[in-house]
C-alpha cells in the first residue's frame, strides 16, 4: 500500500504507515529489515504530508548495507537513489558523489556477470566436446558388440536383471501401499476416537450451564438457593473455555512432528514468574530450586511457559498439605536440562505413569479438569525435541521431569 501513495486518501496513508512502524520494531530477519526500510525511503520520499528527503536517504542508506549481502545487484539503483535525493534538496555535491559510485558498481556488476557468462560458455563447449567423443566411442563400442555373442548373453541378463528388480520394486511398492492403508485406517479410527472424546467432554459443562440457566429462570425455587447458580455456571463456562483451548491447542500441535521454532529463552524468569502467577493454598509451601543467575536455553517461550504451567497446576490441584517444588538442573554430560515439579499430593500408582498422558485421561472424575493438561506437554516438548516423564523412584507424591536440550 505504501507503494501506491498517489492513491491512498491522507488517513489511509498515515494509518499504513503507522502500521509498517509498529511492525519494524519487532523485526529480526534481515530480509524483513530490507522491505521495512524500503517502505520507509518511499514513504519518506513521496508521502503529501511528512516528506522529509533526509529521512529518506537515511532509510536508503539502511539498504544500501542490508543490500549489500542479500541483493548485490540492487546496489547501483540504491545509489542513483541517493544521488536523485540529495539533487532533490540540491545537494549537488553529495548527488555527483552518489551517481559516481552508482555507475562504477554498474561497470563492476556488468564486467562481472560478462565473465561469467563466459566461462559458462566455455564450460558448455567444453562440455558439448565430451560429449561427442563420449558419441563416437559408444557408436564404435555398438558396432563391436553387434558382431559378439557374447555381448547378447549380457543383454539377456540385463533384461532378467531388470525384469527382477522392476518385480521387486512393485512389490515394495505394494507394501508401501498397504502401509499407508493401515495408517490411514488407524488415523480414521483416533480421528472419530476423538471427535466421540470430544462431545463427550463438551456435553459435561454444557449440560451443567444449560440446566443451572433454566433453574435460575424457574420462579418455583427458592430465590435464595438460585443465588448459588450463577457461580456454577460461571464455573462451567470457564471450565467450557479452557477444554476448546486446550483442544484448539492440541489440534494445532497433532498435526506435525516439526520441531517447534526457537531462540534464547531465559528459563529461570519463566520459573519465577510461573510460581507467582500460582493460586496459592494454606498449609502448603511453595520452593523454587533455581540459579541466581539466568539459564539461557535455546526453546520456545510460549509453549514452554504452558508446560510449567499445566505442571504446577496440576501439582496444586492434587496437593493439600506439604509442599510443591519448581526448579531444573543441568545434565552437562548428556548437555540436556532437566525441569522438575515435585509435590507431596495423592500421587499415581506406577501402572498408571503413562495412562495419564493420554487424551482425557482423568483417573479422579471428581476434581475438575478437562485430562488434556498432561497430554498438551508431551505433545510440546516432543515438538521441543524433549520427553517428559514421571520419576518413579519418587514416593512422596509426584515428581515430573521435563528432559529439554541445552543446544
């Protein structure tokens, strides 16, 4: 839009320029930067309200460097850029400085690309030269073995050897074929296993908002016993909310197995932030076993903050009295970290550990959760390239270990 100014209205202008600023503080790709500053030296340099020339040599000059190493061969344009503006606030020193270099880059790009291409040609020539004598010889090899019988004993056997292979490939391919029948039969079978799941879970808290909804509205109950139904409406809806979350969520990370995108994430300010943001309980003492400095681990803050969270969570739902601990440790020989959550609560019984990470899985229907928590951070940190687990040795509760690479 910003390439089309003579057609934008004056607050169409503002407001898209507006937006491309908002947009560049949060750049990191160069490529991106490259685009951003084009904008900003066409807008500089063509907008009715805030034309400001120097502003836009200022923006050229960004993409003169980025230019530099993404793409050479706009360098000279740049330039002439450069000239036109400073001509344009009749700068006429700096503008015949500009055109100079703008047309001794042009000579240099030109002498270069006429090499190339000439030693492409040669290559090509080079190339057609063996080639024919590679013709010929095969011409005077085939007249040789025309005349063999022992040569139609070799194509006898290339034929049966190729008529084996080709059999060989096509049952293979069959195989294959098979495979992804059976996979794609499986996929049908969790596909409507989920959907049932799903209704399942739905129709719980909906049930519960549709029938304390209609008892509000019921004149023949007691008016002081109806003011206990919009809390548990309230609870339902926001129970309602986070199982669609949670299953928008799983959706989005079933469908592949690439690794998540990731950058340097400061572990240690997740932590303490998680710990604070917890509902805390009387009667239970909340640790954190981290560093005092930051622990800088290549990973993906979003989805990492969700893991933690669910972890805590559900350690908090589960513990009464005693204590829960959040902290991680480095594993320099096997360069993994480890994040744990360790609380004193009810515990699972060990032919249970991987149950629980199944979809809905709830081994106590009556404490409220959807039974997605557990299985929204496997699915994370196998998308971080991580596991997580329950430490069996444990017997005090539950202590669950995130295991994450360190690079």
């Amino acid at each position: 839009m910003i390439s089309s100014l003579p057609y934008l209205t004056l607050e169409q202008e503002k407001y898209y320029w507006k937006r491309i600023q908002e947009i560049g503080k949060g750049l990191t790709n160069d490529l991106d930067k490259y685009n951003y500053y084009l904008c900003a030296n066409n807008y500089y340099s063509n907008n009715r309200t805030e034309r400001d020339f120097r502003k836009a040599i200022a923006a050229n000059d960004s993409l003169i460097k980025f230019a530099e190493t993404l793409a050479p061969q706009n360098l000279p344009g740049l330039y002439n850029i450069n000239s036109m503006t400073y001509e344009a606030i009749k700068d006429y020193q700096n503008a015949l400085k500009y055109l100079k270099i703008s047309h001794l880059i042009q000579d240099s790009l030109s002498t270069e690309a006429t090499h190339k291409q000439l030693n492409e040609l040669q290559v090509k020539y080079d190339l057609n030269t063996l080639n024919n004598e590679k013709t010929m010889l095969e011409i005077k090899n085939k007249k040789t073995m025309l005349i063999s019988l022992s040569i139609l004993l070799i194509i006898v056997v290339l034929i049966c050897t190729y008529l084996y292979f080709s059999w060989k490939k096509e049952k293979r391919m069959k195989m294959e074929l098979k495979a992804l029948h059976l996979k794609a039969q499986e996929s049908e079978k969790m596909k409507q296993s989920f959907i049932n799941s799903i209704c399942h879970e739905i129709r719980t808290p909906l049930n519960a908002i549709v029938g304390f909804s209609d008892l509000i509205m019921n004149e023949e109950i007691d008016a002081e016993m109806r003011k206990e139904f919009p809390p548990e409406i309230q609870k339902n809806t926001v129970l309602l909310t986070s199982l669609i979350n949670s299953m928008l969520e799983v959706a989005n990370l079933d469908v592949s197995e690439e690794k998540l995108p990731c950058q340097p994430t400061d572990l240690k300010s997740i932590c303490v932030h998680e710990m604070e943001q917890l509902k805390k309980k009387e009667g239970i003492e909340y640790k954190l076993e981290i560093t005092e400095e930051s622990m800088i681990i290549p990973s993906n803050a979003q989805y990492l903050t969700q893991v933690i969270e669910h972890l805590l969570s559900n350690a908090n739902k589960f513990t009464e009295k005693g204590q829960i601990t959040l902290g991680y440790g480095v594993d320099k020989s096997k360069e993994k970290i480890l994040i744990y959550v360790t609380d004193t609560g009810c515990g699972i019984p060990q032919e249970k550990h991987e149950e629980v990470f199944n979809r809905f899985s709830k081994l106590d229907t009556f404490i409220p959760g959807n039974g997605l928590g557990l299985y929204l951070c496997r699915l994370i940190t196998k998308r971080l390239a991580g596991e997580i687990k329950i430490d069996p040795a444990y017997k005090e509760g539950i202590r669950m270990i995130v295991t994450l690479p360190i690079k």
